[in-house]
C-alpha cells in the first residue's frame, strides 16, 4: 500500500497542478454558465437557470456562428487532411533530392507565429498590395477582401488550410511509419505500386491512425480560435466569426461572462465527444 | 495508369508551390522591415533602430521572455517525477496516464478561457505574468511529462540498477546518472514548451490587460487590428521579424530533439 502511494507521488504533484489551474476553471465553466457573472458582480452572481442557453439558441448570430463553423470544417478539414496525406506519402516514398529541406520547411511554420503569419499575408491582400492589384487584373474589378463576405471566407479558408497542412502532414508522417518497412518491401516484391499498394496494404494498417488524425484536424479547426482572429477578426461583420472566436468577442470585449460560458460549454461538450473518439481510437503506446 | 513518375513529379510540383506560398510572404515582409515605404523596397535600419531603442517594445520583449522561459522552466519540477513514474512503475493509474497523456494537447482548453479569467480576476492573479506562467505550464504539463517518460523509458534500467550496485544514493542516481542521460529530452521539452508559448496570443489576449505587462505576440495581435488602416506599417514589420527571431534561433540549433517530439 504504502509503495502504491510512494510511486504515485509524482503523478499527484502533476494532476494536482492541472487541476487547480485547468480542471477547476473547467469544471466551474457549468456554473458560470448558468449565471449572468460580469465583471461588476464576479463573487455574487444571479443564478438564471437555463436563460443563457436559451438566449443562445434563439439567437440568430449565435446559429449563424454555429452554421460557418459547419461550413469552416466542411471545407478545410477535408482539403487539409487529403494533403497532409499526399505530402506524407510523398515524404516517406523513399528517396527523393530535395527531402531534407522539404522536411525543414514543414516543421517551420509551427515555428511561426500565427500572428507573424497573420501580418505578413494581410498585408498582401490589403487594398493596394500586389496580391489585390494581382486580383483585380484577374478579375477585372476590384475585390476588397476584407470588406467582402465571400472573398473575406475564401481568404480566411485558405488560410487555415495553409497553417494546419503541415501540422496534419507530421501527424500522417507518424501514422505512416507505423508500418513496417519489410511490409512495404514485400509488396511492392508483389508487384503492388503508387495507388494500388496504399489502398490494399498500407490503408487497412493505419485505418485508425488516420481516423485520429481527422478527428485532430476537426478539433483544431472548430477551436481556431487564434488564427481567425489574427486573419480576420471574425470580420466583416460577423461573417466569419465561428462559435471560438464569438466566446473570444462576448467574453473578453463585452464581459458577458455568463453567455461567453454558456458557448464555451457548447464547445466543450463538442470537444469532449471528438475526445472521447480518440481515447477509444488511441491504443496504449 | 498513370506513370509513376509523371505523380511524382505532379506532387512534387505541388508540395513546393505550396511551401513557396508560405513562405512567400514572409520574405516579402522581412524585406519590407527594412523600408520606409509601405509598398518600395529600400534598405535602412530606421526601423530597428527606432523600435530596440524604444522602452515600450524592449518591456513585450521581456515579458515574452518572463513568461516563456518560466512557463518550460516550471516543466522540470512538476512533470519530471511524473515521467518518471509513467516509464518504470505499473498500475491501473499509470496505464490510463500512458494512453491519455499523449492526446491532452488535443483538448482546446482556449474553450475555458473565460472561466480561468473569472478566477483570476477573483484570486487576483489576473492581469499578471505569473498567472499566464500557471496556465500555459499547466496545459502543456501531461503532455511534456508523457515526453519524458518516452526518453526515461528508453533509458535501460540495467544503467540505474547497476549504479545502485555500486553504492550511488537515490538523489546522486537522478542527478547523476538519469538526468544527463535524458538531456535531450528535457532540452527539447523545455524548447518545444518555449516556442509554443511565445507564439501564442489568445491566452495573453484574455488574460492581460495593462500595457505594462503585455506579451509580444498580444502587442501584435493588437497592432495588426488597426494598422491595416495605414499607418506605421513597416514598423510592425520590424517588430514582428525580431520577434520571430528567438523561436527560430531555438529551432534551428536544438532541430533534431524538437523534431523528435513533434513527430511522436
């Protein structure tokens, strides 16, 4: 007994220090949402009951936000998956001249910060810079991206994918070399190549692997908070706000506590249904 | 079918314009620092100048480091003996930390940031370096010592208990003997913890108001809303290449231990 406790010491120091400063926030998350916390009476709030979550439901920003944080992950996760999945085959395809830059210049932009990025391509796209003045020899007409709602999405979409492609591409990279080398050796002894050999050998070895994969890609995207932020500001209007940066807006700009809770709550029971598909997905490694 | 070479060469292609349009606008922006006009390229140091010798700049790039350093330095004590326990003992416990700790990075507690200022604002840690150090350390912390753990792990345990044959103490095996072994471990942990805290807004975002104790990236973030309307724009770009400077230094130099975590 006493050895049990002994050679658990560690990890209570660990989780108690998690607990404290994220799983007791977490948990009070709840609560807060049920009431109209602000900053004016942050240790006496009114207890409101269900108002929060049935002002969000009725509201129409709050299903406009959810509806583009649909249409946010049914674009990009998938382009972003599908080339992370390319580029990862490709890295792992054996020999090739230029692999260790490649290799370089996929870690660098999870060196780089969001911000940097952000400032770098707005730049770009702003009226007057030379990817506009390219776009309006292309088009004809000019096209302000950040005052336009469709150009503002498209924008930001290929900005996402931009910033988490390489992200997926490490991700698929450890999922590949999951398979073993003679495997691949012996098929291709077999004759099997390109297509044929990922589809029937090496797809059904890491079918659950890629499945976590997704599943990261997915969450990643609904909680990008941070990116669109930086790339649009949720702009214009609120055209590209997703239900992240709308917590972000309510909670940090107008101090409506309660109700930035009460979509907090919303995103993490999200979270905590993908997360609990990864923990049936992930095996002890 | 298609010959095998003509894909290749096709993803090729693809692969390095897309690098290319990554990397495009970051060269554009590095030379662009070293103008004065917001659209010429010309080349002058004003702008660095100006901003290294300005105290308000020199303050985000300290409370950058502040926080940074301290959120990987807090790692060592408080997941280390953790780590340790996830690679040499056994229980029901352990085996649940071991497949779980390695996908807490997966959880976006962002969700919770209102609740975490609710508290601080409450306990008076709001608005403080200190804070920001015990949240961003407290995110990271399951998943760094689940990286220690891997290096621990491979650690043969012939080496410590081959050491304890010889008469070497508890406390002398694990300065000693484990530490320097694991070295690369905790120096990649502690870039790796470095570079993501630096890089991040959101949490300073919500959690830091006063100027004076603003983060780099937060300043940025708040110049970048509304400098697109004009304004010192060349100066944000000088700002934002010296802060990219330090995560990329770090990278470079400790690459290969840093590549090793994030290709877990």
């Amino acid at each position: 007994m006493l050895k049990s406790i002994r050679s658990h010491c560690g990890l209570a120091i660990l989780l108690s220090y998690y607990l404290i400063f994220i799983g007791v926030p977490a948990i009070s998350l709840f609560y807060f949402s049920l009431t109209d916390i602000t900053v004016s009476n942050l240790t006496n709030p009114t207890f409101l009951g269900l108002t929060n979550y049935i002002k969000m439901v009725s509201e129409e920003r709050f299903v406009y936000n959810l509806l583009f944080t649909f249409e946010l992950v049914a674009y990009v996760v998938p382009i972003t998956f599908l080339m992370g999945l390319v580029f990862a085959l490709f890295l792992n395809s054996g020999k090739l001249f230029l692999k260790p830059i490649a290799s370089l210049l996929l870690v660098l932009p999870w060196v780089t910060p969001i911000v940097a990025w952000a400032m770098s391509v707005r730049y770009l796209f702003a009226p007057g810079g030379p990817y506009s003045i390219l776009l309006e020899k292309v088009l004809g007409f000019p096209l302000r991206i950040f005052s336009d709602p469709v150009g503002s999405k498209i924008f930001l979409m290929i900005n996402l994918v931009w910033i988490s492609a390489p992200q997926a591409t490490l991700f698929t990279i450890s999922a590949l070399s999951s398979v073993p080398r003679s495997v691949i050796e012996a098929a291709r002894l077999d004759g099997a190549y390109g297509i044929s050999l990922f589809r029937h050998i090496i797809l059904p070895l890491i079918k659950e692997k890629l499945l976590i994969v997704l599943i990261l890609i997915i969450t990643f995207t609904i909680m990008a908070a941070e990116a669109i932020l930086a790339f649009t500001g949720g702009g214009p209007g609120f055209v590209t706000e997703t239900l992240a940066v709308r917590m972000y807006t309510e909670g940090r700009m107008f101090h409506n506590f309660g109700y930035a809770s009460s979509i907090g709550v919303f995103l993490l029971i999200i979270a905590f249904i993908l997360g609990l598909m990864l923990l049936l997905l992930a095996k002890e490694r | 079918m298609i010959p095998r070479k003509i894909v290749q060469a096709l993803v090729t292609v693809l692969f390095f314009i897309f690098l290319a349009f990554w990397i495009y606008p970051l060269l554009n922006l590095t030379l662009l620092s070293f103008s004065t006009k917001t659209y010429t390229v010309e080349f002058t140091l004003r702008n660095y100048i100006s901003l290294l010798s300005s105290p308000r700049y020199l303050n985000y790039l300290k409370n950058s480091f502040i926080v940074a350093l301290g959120s990987a330095a807090i790692q060592i004590p408080v997941c280390l003996p953790a780590g340790y326990e996830l690679a040499r003992h056994k229980s029901k416990v352990i085996a649940f930390a071991n497949r779980f700790f390695p996908f807490s990075l997966a959880i976006p507690w962002t969700v919770i940031l209102v609740s975490v200022l609710i508290y601080y604002l409450r306990i008076g840690l709001y608005d403080t370096l200190i804070g920001l150090i015990f949240h961003h350390s407290a995110f990271s912390a399951p998943f760094v010592a689940w990286i220690y753990s891997t290096f621990i792990r491979s650690l043969p345990k012939d080496i410590e208990e081959a050491a304890q044959l010889d008469g070497c103490g508890k406390a002398r095996l694990i300065f000693q003997i484990t530490l320097p072994l694991i070295a690369p471990g905790l120096i990649g942990a502690f870039v790796w913890v470095f570079i993501n805290v630096w890089n991040t807004f959101i949490v300073a975002a919500f959690l830091i108001e006063s100027e004076e104790n603003i983060v780099f990236a937060q300043a940025l973030y708040n110049a970048l809303t509304y400098i697109m309307s004009g304004g010192m724009l060349n100066f944000a770009y000088a700002a934002t290449v010296i802060f990219i400077t330090p995560p990329m230094i770090l990278f470079i130099i400790f690459r290969k231990w840093i590549e090793q975590i994030l290709i877990y």
